[in-house]
C-alpha cells in the first residue's frame, strides 16, 4: 500500500465508492465517471500491485467472485445491453494510474460508439506500427 495511491486508499477520495469487497479486492465505482461511463466501474486489489501480471492466484480469484457479483448489481440497476472488459499494462496501453485495475463498462445499445468494442480502436489503419 501506497499513501498516494488513489487504489490503494479510496475512502481518501469521496467521489470514490466501494460497491463491494472481498478479501483481497475492491469493486469501486467514481461518481465523475457516470456522465459518461454510466454504470462504470473497476476491480482493484487492496495491496498494491502495479500490473495485472503481478496479482495472486487468490486475487484472480476474488477479482472473479467480484466481477460475477457487478454484472449481477449492474444488470439490475443498469439493464446494459453489453459490457466491455479489460485491463491497460503499461505506457503503451494507457495504464495512467501504477495500481492494476480492471474496467467493468456496461455498454448501451443506444450509445454512440455501441458495436465498437475494445479492439475497434487498435486495428484501425492510422495505428499500424511503422517499420
């Protein structure tokens, strides 16, 4: 645990809602982020751990019983048409913030980038690597 670390102490931030706990990890859930993002959400662990690659088997594991229990909350409160999931590790994939932390975005039917998914914006011409 870092004193910085926005994942590691989320009471500090009262826009910061923990949704569900377990164990090892929390489901949190940033009031600024639901304009948008409605219904967003991450998976983090409690210890501080930098990338996805450097979790425990036990925090895989919680991180699936608390993925199960936010589909089941979101589905219910938000009724998604859809979810996109995942994690950036690293510069390169936009991981911003040095905590892991796995998105949970319910998607929308009627939202305007609906039908583009994760891997959309990656195969797009504009981003072949250069040789």
């Amino acid at each position: 645990m870092t004193k910085e670390c926005i994942f590691c102490n989320p009471k500090k931030d009262s826009h910061q809602n923990i949704i569900f706990e377990n164990e090892s990890c929390y489901f949190l859930q940033h009031d600024k982020q639901q304009d948008v993002l409605e219904g967003s959400g991450v998976i983090v662990p409690k210890a501080h751990r930098i990338t996805t690659f450097d979790l425990t088997k036990q925090e895989w594991m919680d991180t699936y019983d608390l993925l199960q229990k936010a589909r089941a909350y979101l589905s219910d409160r938000h009724k998604p048409d859809g979810f996109t999931l995942g994690w950036n590790v690293g510069e390169a994939s936009n991981q911003t913030i040095l905590h892991s932390h796995f998105h949970v975005i319910p998607r929308y039917n009627d939202e305007p980038y609906a039908g583009k998914g994760l891997r959309h914006w990656l195969k797009q011409p504009e981003n072949k690597r250069k040789k």
